[in-house]
C-alpha cells in the first residue's frame, strides 16, 4: 500500500513537471506578456489551450491575484516576480483588457469538450464513430462528434462541438422507442455527419446528413432518406433539402410471381427552409416522413373496417408542419399574411372542425398591414380566416375575408372587403397539392 502511494505522488510529481515546461516556452517571452502592446491573432496562432489559460491569467497574477484555481497558485508561486497580496484591488487598463478578450476568444475555440452533466460516453466497446474529432468548419481546429447516454434514462445523444462558433448542438437520436441508432450508424462521408435510425428487427430506418454551412457559420440538414417494407416489397425516399427536390422508389413483388420485381420511381419538388440541429426533433421527422406520400404506401385507406375515413386530420396536421418548416412559395404577394396563417393552420380545433355541418372552422383575426394610406391605417375592421373541406371534389381551401375600413375626420365613411381563397387538390394517401389563388371582393 505504502509503494502505491509513493508511486502515485511521483506520477504527480512527474506530470506536472510536464505540464509546467510545456507552457513555459510562452510564459518566459516577456515581450508578449507586455501590457504595453495588444497581442495579435497571428502571435497567439500555435498556442495550445493551456498555454492560452495561463498567457491570460499572468496578467491578473502580475498584480498581485491570488486565484482560486490552486493549480493556477501553485504555477505563479515558482515565479519570482509573483507577489500574491489577496487585498489587492485589481484595474486592468484598455490594453490588458483588449488582450484578455483576444486570449478567451481563441480559448473558447480550443477549450475541450466535456459532455453537459447528467450525460457520459457510450461503452468503450463501441466503434470509434461514436466518438470523433475533424475539422468540419474549416478554421483547422478539430471539431468534436460524441454519441452520449443520458445516465437517468434510455436516451442516446448525438453532440456536435463545433470551434468557428463555440456551440455545441445536442440531436436526440434514440429515446428508447420503436427506432434505435445501431453501432456504426454515426459517420462522415468529406466532411459531411450522416446519422440514422433503424426500426429494430426491420430494414426500415431514416438517415440524415449534416454539413457545414460557412456563410452562416452553422451545421445545416443537406439530405433525408427513409426505407420501409411496403406489402408485398419494399419503398425508399431520398430527399435534397438544398435543391428541393425528392425521389420515391417502389420495388414490388407480385402475388402471383413473387420472384418478379416490378420497380417504379416518381419525382416532386417540395421546398423546405434552413434547417440547424436546434430543429431537429419529432415534428421534423414527421414533416420529412410526409413529403412524397403521395407516391408512398397507402397510410389513410379509404376503409378501415368497414368504416369510412376522411383525410381531414391528417391534412391539418401536414399543412401545419409545411407552415413550421416549408417554404409555401405560392403565397406570392399574399406572403404579408403568412405569420396569421400559420398561427391559424397551427391552431385548429379538430374536434371542433370534426363535429361541424360543413366542414369548416373559422377563427378572427385583426390584420394589420403595413398601410402607406393615412386614410385606412386605422384598420381596427374584424378579419376572418376559414379552412373548407368540400368532399364532393375532394378539395379544401383556406379563405381569408380581409376587410378594411376607410376614415374621414375620424369617422367610418366606407368598408372595403375582399375574400382571399388559396385552394388544394386531396389526392392519394392524404397528400394535397396547391392549385390555385382566387379572389372575391
């Protein structure tokens, strides 16, 4: 027991040792400990983060700071220069305190990652795709890419660390339910972080990619892709969320000669909005798993049962993801109500509109839009918006009946009204297609 000890204070002894020469080389340059000068990037390029750690602190510890960080004593106490007085009143003057913001600016690039409290590495057993270092934003730093477990729970986590921003994204990847992230399933391919999740005992999975976009200095979805079993055969979908464009492939093997193969591929075009691991999560995956539904599997049979059932809850929920992450270009000019319309199509009553003689809800709004007219900016005129399902042409619409009223020597001389419609075609598997704007008024 005794020659463990005396074993570990030497080990001690000896990294520390280590430790101290491996940032003395920047420490001795009094030239660039100076407050006489601003440091510059290019003479601080090189430095570790240790050595950055203690570059920084010198200039507090030349004044007489004693720290609480007891390895930061411990280092200045072997300086003769050091003189710790713990009363001392400490003023930093423009130039201490421009290079104290250089030096934790390029700290904080080359901090180390340490994983957020209540989460630890996966089991060392596990592939080194579970934990990575590259270089993904360029500023020749690696980056940092760890599959974590929450300790308290089932949850797995993929965290990003990436230095050009000092953030780190948190993707939850598996939350112990139907689909797990498997070993070797977090990976790069030229730079680019693919992930999926696999449905376990099955071929279906969803995989994503990551990449790096450096004009917004972000980690942005570039792709989707999805497979499932389809009776009698198998579906797949890929998805470019930079061009917008989807492919939905469908291998089916007839009843009647099942070592057949007939295989069919249909195209759309769906535009989505930036995406950054913050939205990541259930309703995003729902929202990709919707595009291409209408060449997909049928999901909503017309009966079930014996029973008839409509496509109305599934298009209000499919419409109020494409408001959260879509790009609804039709709008055109209309676009200056589209904060009102996604407030409204994200809104919906369904029970309400379900229990409805004409299947329609309708919600008030006041539209206040950006008038140049003195004589109408006072538009305190009751707006509605309506969502109508018309069965017999299997269509909906969303009607917008936007008055404004006209003021003369503050009183009400004239109301203006016009109706706004942007109507959808239903088509298969309860997808829906923009048709056309009409209005009235």
């Amino acid at each position: 027991m005794k020659k463990t000890i005396i074993l570990y204070f030497i080990l001690s002894f000896l990294i520390a040792c280590k430790n101290e020469d491996k940032v003395n080389t920047i420490l001795d340059n009094t030239n660039l400990v100076s407050s006489e000068k601003v440091f510059t990037i290019e003479e601080l390029e090189g430095k570790t983060y240790e050595q950055l750690h203690i570059l920084r602190n010198e200039i507090f510890a030349r004044k007489g700071y004693v720290f609480k960080d007891e390895t930061l004593n411990a280092y200045f106490e072997k300086k003769e220069w050091y003189k710790p007085d713990k009363d001392v009143e400490i003023v930093l003057d423009t130039i201490e305190k421009t290079n104290i913001e250089l030096i934790k600016s390029i700290e904080e690039k080359l901090k180390p990652f340490e994983l957020p409290y209540g989460y630890e590495k996966t089991t060392s057993n596990l592939p080194k795709q579970y934990n990575l270092s590259v270089d993904l934003d360029g500023d020749n730093i690696k980056d940092v890419i760890q599959v974590a477990s929450n300790t308290s729970s089932y949850e797995k986590v993929l965290f990003i660390y990436l230095t050009a921003n000092s953030k780190t994204y948190k993707i939850v990847l598996d939350e112990g339910g139907e689909y797990e992230i498997p070993p070797n399933e977090v990976k790069l391919e030229n730079n680019i972080i693919v992930f999926s999740f696999y449905l376990g005992g099955s071929t279906s999975y969803r995989e994503f990619k990551l990449k790096f976009n450096s004009k917004i200095k972000e980690l942005q979805l570039t792709a989707y892709a999805s497979a499932d079993r389809a009776y009698p055969g198998h579906i797949s979908k890929k998805y470019d969320l930079i061009s917008g464009t989807y492919e939905v492939t469908k291998e089916i093997n007839p009843i009647y000669d099942p070592s057949k193969i007939i295989k069919t591929k249909n195209k759309g075009t769906q535009q989505t909005k930036l995406i950054t691991p913050n939205l990541i999560n259930d309703k995003l995956y729902s929202y990709l798993e919707n595009i291409g539904d209408e060449f997909g599997e049928d999901k909503y049979p017309d009966y079930n049962y014996g029973e008839f059932r409509d496509c109305r809850e599934a298009i209000i929920e499919k419409i109020a993801l494409e408001f959260e992450y879509g790009i609804p270009n039709y709008l055109g000019g209309y676009s200056i109500f589209k904060k009102e319309l996604k407030d409204f199509v994200q809104n919906i009553n369904i029970d309400e509109l379900m229990k409805s003689q004409d299947d329609t809800y309708s919600k008030t709004y006041k539209l206040h839009r950006n008038w140049d007219l003195d004589y109408i900016k006072n538009d305190d005129c009751e707006d509605e918006f309506f969502l109508i399902f018309d069965v017999d042409t299997n269509t909906f619409r969303i009607q917008i009946n936007n008055c404004s009223l006209v003021y003369e020597d503050g009183e009400v001389i004239h109301a203006s009204e016009q109706s706004i419609m942007f109507e959808y075609v239903i088509e298969a598997n309860c997808s829906y297609k923009f048709e056309r704007i009409n209005g009235a008024g």
